[in-house]
C-alpha cells in the first residue's frame, strides 16, 4: 500500500480545528452560564421601590417662541433730501 501523505495531513488539521472549535465553545458557553447566574442573584436581591415625582412647578407653556423682525424696505427711487440746485457757489472749487 501507498503512503498517503496528503490523507493523514488533512485529518490531522481537520482535528485541529474540531478540538479548537469545541474549547472555544466550551469556554464561551461556561462564561455565558457564569454571567447568567450573576445576573440572576442580582434580580432576586434587588428590590424595586417606586417613589412618585410631583413637579414643584406646573409647566403651562413649554414652547419657544420667536418673533420675526420686519425689515421695511428701502425705497431707492426717491432721495432722502431735496438738493437745492438753484445757487451754486463755485468758491471751493481750485
């Protein structure tokens, strides 16, 4: 009989990772038991009071609001100031 090689090499990672696959799950379904029962003693010890909060101030308008300046408009088609263009005084001018 032939020797395989590739045969008993591949069974023997195929092994490798089943034993690694079941340690890692073993491990996480112990820790998952571990936490499960700590937070169940936690529950049974715990004892839940309820205490009514009455508001020392009735809120009646809780909404903002915010009034929106009118801007007038500028009207350009009319000068502020009548110019007098009647007399001119040409004294300043060089």
């Amino acid at each position: 009989m032939k020797n395989n090689s590739f045969k008993y090499t591949f069974y023997f990672g195929l092994i490798i990772i089943l034993v690694i696959c079941g340690l890692i799950t073993s491990i996480s379904i112990n820790i998952y038991n571990s936490f499960n029962n700590r937070i169940q003693t936690k529950k049974q010890d715990s004892v839940i009071v309820e205490v009514p909060i009455i508001p020392e101030k009735e809120i009646i308008h809780d909404t903002v609001i915010v009034e929106k300046l009118v801007v007038k408009p500028i009207d350009s088609s009319k000068p502020k100031k009548q110019i007098d263009t009647s007399s001119f005084n040409d004294s300043n001018v060089r």
